[in-house]
DNA sequence: TAGATTGTTAATCGATTAACAATC
DNA sequence: TAGATTGTTAATCGATTAACAATC
C-alpha cells in the first residue's frame, strides 16, 4: 500500500509542526489548528490521517505525540536510513545543516568532494571523503540516499556514480534532469525554476 | 490567460535545456528530443508550446531560437524583474551562487542579513546590507522577488517585513510555512521535506 | 508514397474538496 | 440538546496522456 507523494509530504511537514506544539507543552491538536498552522484545509488533514488509519477523538481532536508515532510507523524505516552529501559547496552545506540539529532515523553519515581542501576532514560535523572513495564507503556503511549538490555539469556523472554503488535513492538539487533509473527513486528540486515560477506568478498577481 | 504552474516549472526548463542545446550547435529540435532530455513525453511538451502558441514544423521541428524568444515572451516580463536574497548564509549564498552566472531579465540585486561581518559589503558581487534597510531598498530598487533564506525561526518575522515593503512574489525555502496572503504570490520549498520523501520512496523501491 | 511529426481533442488518472453520517 | 468534530464517500477539479487528423 503506497501512499500518494503528496500526503507524505504533507506528513513530513505535520510531523515536525506537531514536534513544536509538543515543545510548547500542546497535548492534543484538532484537524483544523494542524491545518491553518500548514497551508491546507481540515478535511486535507483527516483524509491523510485516515490513509495512514490514525484515528482521533470527536472531543479532544488528535493526541499529538500518539500522531507523531504514527507519522512515524509510516514514514521512517525502523531500522533508520543514511544519507551522503555528494558536493560540499555553499548548498551541500547548508543541507548539511538543516540535518544537523537532529538526530533521526534519517542521518547524514558521510560527505564528498573533489577538493583536497575539503575532503579528509569533518564539515559540520560530518567526515568529508574524496569522490574516489564514495562506492567504497556508501557500500561499506550502506548509505540508501545520495543528495547531489554538484555544479550541474558534474550532476550526471555523479549520479552514475551513485547508481552504480548501489544507492536506493537520489535528491538531485542541481538543475539538470536527470535520467530515470529502475529500482532507484529520484526526487529532483531546482531553484532557478522555482525562481523563475515566483517571478512570473509575482507578474500576474 | 493564466498557464498553470506545472507549465510554467517545465518551461523554464525547457528553456534552459535549449539554451545549452544552442551551445552545442543545434538549430532545431523535435518534441521528443526535449522530451528525452527532461522527464517527460513528447505530447507533454507538444501541450505545453500548444499552450503559448508556438508552432513549429512537420519536417524540421522547432527552431531553438525561436522557441526560446517564446518561452522568454510568456515567462520574463519586459522590464525584467529584481529580485533579494534575505539570509546569507550558505542556502542564501548558494542562490545567490546559481544566479550570478548569468545576465538575465531575472537579477539579483540585494542581499540582507544582520551579522555585521557580512553586512555593507559585496557578496559573490551582491551588495549585502542590514535587515534593517530592507524596506527602504526594496522599494527604492523596485524589487519584486524575495527569497526568505534565513534560519526557520526567523522566517515568519521576515515574511511579514517583506509583505510590508509592497514585495510581490515570496520564494520561502525555509521549512516554515508561512500565510498565504493576497496580492503576493508566495512559492514554498523544505527540503527536508524532499528528503524524508525521498527516503520513504527508496525503502519501498 | 510511407513514415514521422505536429497540434488538438477527448479520455484517463490522480489529487482535492464538498457533503454528510456518526458521535462526543 | 446543540455545536463541534471526526471519518469517509462521492463529486469536482486539474493535470497527464491516449488517440488521431493533418501534413511535411
């Protein structure tokens, strides 16, 4: 039973929001709170709560750490995933950061790059390895996810790369598409076309 | 006449594909060439120009240039657009990065942050001042894009400072939501979000 | 001509939302 | 009880794709 891309989105985004009203000593939440703190509506919230058979209470609405575990069961692998960041430049490390903060099921493990300057040392917190060795060590320490954060002329070749070491799957942040491969997911973002969106939309409004 | 936005996304890509295929020394390109070269079908593409009403021919196909001097008529506006980056740190530094390579109708122009150390300076050739000079900038230079790259705790602050100095398009890629709010388009990215979806998809591959 | 391609409509697919029964 | 909320089905909306006529 796989479940729409969207809904696991938005499960991803319900579940770091909740994380923050449980900080702020929140118990239970109600579909329509969940729903104006993301962009959506209640009835968005309960259809995807019902995809993953969560079930809440007519009076209390939704126990938020119960819905967390929930999100949980369904989204993490048990056993944890590792995640490599392949280019360490400004975006590699700002990826590097956002993930720094936690400690998840989902980890970045390891880095790489090409410059000596870079490599065989920690940034942020994460050993930072030269390309020659990315096979060796993804393999090693069964890293699932590659995040590609190359100049996008280099985006192609690192991705055959990854293939070729066995990843499970790709985050591909530069903006050249590439290829669909069989039994490897690919999710791709590109910020100029995102830019370039903004600023059209911007033009219309 | 609004495009949708799933349009608008591919063609910018196309776009940008084209221009490299211009590089090579191509003049002319048939639907399916486009469609190999993106993730997508040649009909798509064919819709997609049938959109903005450009034609091409039966035996040669469409002629780059021409196509890109359509794409550029729907996408860019003729005035082109400015756009700031709010938050230099690596994520900011790293669009500012993706930018400065090329003289577009899209530009940046600002930078703002508040750390002293980055502030009254140019930074990868953007002049970088302090937040507290972004309203004013912002309506002096007639910037119409901003792009919130600031940490997440910071992001609604922000928002509501670039909504107030009359912005027209908001690029967040903090992974706050932020309020839709009229008269500004507002376009999301979380990466995290991409990640924990690309994690889910690559454990059911 | 035969094969390939474009342009376009209609069908399909998938995601969102309206409507509503159940019930706290 | 009246009002609010959940859970779920059916309707709607929007995007993709199949089918095909036209023609180079």
């Amino acid at each position: 039973m796989d479940l729409p891309g969207k809904t696991i989105e938005r499960l991803s985004m319900y579940r770091r929001l909740l994380f923050n009203c449980l900080k702020e000593g929140k118990h239970n939440i109600f579909s329509h709170e969940i729903a104006s703190l993301m962009h959506t509506k209640p009835v968005q919230v309960r259809r995807d709560l019902m995809l993953i058979s969560h079930s809440g209470s007519k009076s209390k609405g939704y126990i938020i750490k119960n819905l967390i575990e929930s999100i949980g069961q369904i989204i993490d692998s048990p056993e944890g995933q590792k995640m490599a960041i392949v280019g360490v430049g400004n975006l590699g490390r700002a990826v590097i950061g956002y993930f720094s903060e936690k400690k998840q099921k989902l980890s970045i493990v390891a880095a790489f790059d090409i410059d000596s300057e870079k490599t065989n040392r920690k940034i942020s917190g994460i050993n930072c390895y030269h390309i020659n060795e990315m096979q060796e060590i993804i393999k090693k320490d069964n890293i699932t996810i590659g995040v590609i954060t190359v100049p996008k002329d280099n985006a192609i070749e690192i991705s055959n790369k990854l293939i070729n070491s066995g990843i499970k799957g790709i985050l591909n942040l530069t903006s050249m598409p590439l290829k669909e491969t069989s039994n490897i997911y690919l999710e791709e973002y590109d910020i100029i076309t995102s830019l370039e969106k903004a600023a059209y939309f911007a033009s219309k409004v």
